[in-house]
C-alpha cells in the first residue's frame, strides 16, 4: 500500500462512514495481534469469530484507524462499512489500479511457492520485484499482498491458492494479472472440489482476470491438460512440457526454445524441479527477458523452507524436511527423490493428506504400497491414517513413540524423509528429531 495514505481517503475508497480525526496510515493487517504503530486494521469476521471484537485490542496495539461493521463510540479515528471483507478487496482493487507493477499471478495443485521464488530471484537482480510472503494465497492472502506492495515495483508475483469452484475467478478480478501460470493438476483439496476435473476448471479461473493482451503458462503434462485448453480460449497459450510441440520442450539437464537447447542448472534437488524451474523461465521470457540472464540468475537458487531441504542430526542421519505440505503426487515424487540418495537406510515418517474427502482412505492406502513397490526400508506413520498405511506397507511401519524410535535406531547409514499436509504440523517432528 502507499507508504501514507489518508484516513479520509480509505473511507472514499471504500464507501464508509469516517468519523473523528483524519490520520495517515502505514500498512494494513486484519489480525489485532501483528498490528504496528500506524497501521489500518480491517476487523473482518469468520464464521467463529466476530472481528468487531478485536478492534479495542488493535487500538491498544498502535492502529491508527480501525475499519468494523458496528457503530462504535470511539474518539480515535474509525470508518464504519457493511462489509468488512469487501473494504480490504475495494481497497486491494484501488491499490492495484494505481500501481505501476505488472502481476504475474500463478496457481495449480503443487509447485505454486517454488515457482514464485525461482521467478523471484531471476528478476529481483534487475527489477524492484514483490512477491507474496510465505503462502498468503487465499481470498485474504493475495489482498493483503497486493496492499503489502508499495507500487512502485516493476513486477508483483502472486499466489493464488484455492480449495472451491469460483474462488480463484474472484482472486484474479482482484489482481488484473498481466500474465498467468497454472503449474500443475493434481489430486488436492478433493473435499472441498469433489474431483480433479473440478480442480482443472478452478485453476482455470485465474483467467478471468487476465488482461486482454495477456500470456498463459501451461504445464502440457499435467493431468487434464484436456480441461486447461478447453477452459481457456482465445487467450496466448506457452507451453511447458515434454511432447515436440511444447514451447518450452523439457530435455535431460535442460529444455529446447525455438530449436535450440539450454543447460539448466539447479541446486535444488528432485526432477520436478525441472517443470517448475521451464514454468519460471518462461514467464520471465514473456516478461521480455534474456533466456541467458534467467539460466543464471535461477542457478542461485537454493530452496525454499521444508520443501526437500537436507538437515542433519546430532547423530548424523540426514532429514529430508519436506514438510510443507502434501499431496499424493508429491509424495510419490518425494519418495523417488529419497530412494536416488547414498544412505544404506531410506526411511520416511508421513503424516496424514488432508483434504482428500471421500477418497482420503484409497489415496493413503495407495502411498503405502508406492513405498513398498519403491522399497522403502522404514516407514514411521502418524495422524488419522496411520492404520490404513500400515496395513498397505506391511512389516516395518511403525507408529507408535515415532520419534524415539527413529532417535534411538538411526545413524549416519540413514536418510530420512519427512512430509505431511499442514495440518499434520510434520515441520514440528523435523524440530524434534534435531533436538
């Protein structure tokens, strides 16, 4: 947001009520607890809280102004609006209009954060370039980073995550993304979507937003291609993938551009990397730039936290923490990963997928016989599905005191994965096992 904007001038913006002293703020926050001298806080409500309440605590902590749907007897400054949510989207609307960045909004199933990040460092070393913090990707998240920008940049990379039909559309109205990218189609939030099919057509939303002279980046590999293309029409398409007739064709060690091949150095481990690393290059091509400076601009990059960066224990087993989150494809891809390493031993501790519904049961049931098939030596598994893999893996899955377990049996000789949804809290274990 701008560095000082008015208080009276919000209330225009948003169309509310203002009442009391006008004062200029310095950022925005809808959490009363992270609240900074200065700051707007917008007091939005869920549906196990009611964010009126929170408003004399973001005074107390410093707001400058307070934006909440109930008159209030207040002498510091306050703007009174029907909708709370829908302030922080007209607000976020306004920013973006009179901002001078070009936004590159990204989506899809998995490979969302490491696409951003990679994109990130290639234009960072010569352009003012914003990028959503952590995974701020849903109807709050890319608001609140679009307002966390100072406008002057000349790119902002946005995430755009999702767990229902309808939310990305709303999210890309928002954003006006000047160009696009659906990184991949896979088995997540199944609860919420119903199916992949459904998953296809939300990613597809991020169009709806697209300006009209704007690019679309699509993973020709991934699952309902079919659905992607048939989503978005009359729209400029680049493709990244491995059949002949992709833009940008993915070879061993690198991919091929209009007939001519290029090395592609990666520090980062796994081959899916690959896919995401052409998705980033691709983009930053459309952006206007050199296919030269990108290769080695996006061979600095490292890794990004809990998504298969290497750790080592006090006993020297090296931890593969990739516990960021999961879905059943990241997690077969996770275990070929862990099954190319040196270590005697390859284990791995699980925690349970969320957000699977009705298929929760099979698609973990399916996870344990991949790591069989895969022969894998250990398998450590915690939360709700704990039984179904262990029944799926057979003999030395274990899970109980897991990691006591793995403390007192590992070593040097062992290599350990560790990956879950979220909600399984996996980055705690990871904490634990380094202790």
């Amino acid at each position: 947001m701008p560095i000082k904007i008015n208080s009276k001038e919000i209330a225009k913006i948003i169309n509310g009520d203002f009442i009391n002293d006008s004062v200029d703020v310095d950022g925005i926050s809808i959490d009363s607890r992270t609240i900074k001298a200065g700051n707007l806080f917008i007091a939005i409500s869920g549906d196990r809280f009611d964010g009126n309440d929170f408003i004399k605590k973001a005074y107390d902590n410093g707001a400058a102004v307070c934006i909440g749907t109930v008159p209030l007897k207040t002498k510091k400054p306050y703007i009174l609006v029907k909708d709370a949510y829908q302030a922080l989207v007209d607000l976020a609307i306004y920013h973006r209009n009179n901002s001078k960045f070009k936004v590159i909004a990204i989506t899809g199933s998995a490979g969302k954060t490491t696409v951003k990040e990679m994109l990130k460092i290639i234009l960072q070393k010569n352009y003012k370039t914003f990028a959503t913090a952590g995974n701020l990707n849903n109807e709050y998240g890319v608001p609140l980073s679009i307002l966390s920008a100072d406008g002057n940049e000349n790119y902002a990379i946005l995430e755009m995550g999702a767990n229902h039909l309808l939310e990305i559309k709303k999210l890309s109205k928002i954003a006006k993304p000047d160009i696009v990218a659906i990184t991949n189609i896979l088995p997540a939030h199944l609860d919420g979507f119903g199916s992949t099919q459904n998953i296809a057509v939300a990613k597809s939303e991020i169009v709806y937003g697209l300006k009209k002279d704007g690019s679309i980046i699509l993973n020709s590999d991934s699952m309902h291609y079919d659905i992607l293309l048939e989503q978005i029409k009359n729209k400029k398409i680049i493709t990244c993938g491995t059949n002949n007739n992709d833009n940008f064709k993915i070879i061993k060690n690198g991919f091929v551009h209009k007939n001519i091949d290029y090395k592609l150095s990666l520090q980062i481990p796994a081959s899916h990397n690959f896919i995401n690393a052409t998705i980033a290059i691709a983009i930053a091509q459309e952006l206007g730039q050199d296919l030269k400076s990108c290769l080695q601009n996006i061979a600095k990059f490292n890794t990004v936290a809990g998504r298969l960066e290497q750790k080592i224990t006090k006993n020297k087993m090296v931890i593969i923490d990739d516990s960021y989150n999961a879905n059943p494809e990241s997690i077969k891809s996770a275990i070929d990963y862990l099954m190319t390493q040196k270590q005697q031993q390859k284990w791995f501790l699980m925690g349970h997928m969320a957000e699977l519904g009705e298929h929760s049961a099979v698609l973990h049931q399916e996870i344990g016989l991949y790591a069989k098939e895969k022969k894998v030596d250990k398998i450590f598994v915690v939360g709700q599905y704990a039984a179904i893999i262990r029944e799926s893996f057979g003999e030395n899955c274990y899970m109980d005191n897991v990691v006591a377990d793995i403390n007192k049996n590992s070593g040097a000789d062992v290599v350990l994965l560790v990956k879950g949804s979220r909600s399984a809290k996996m980055e705690q274990y990871v904490e634990s096992l380094l202790c």
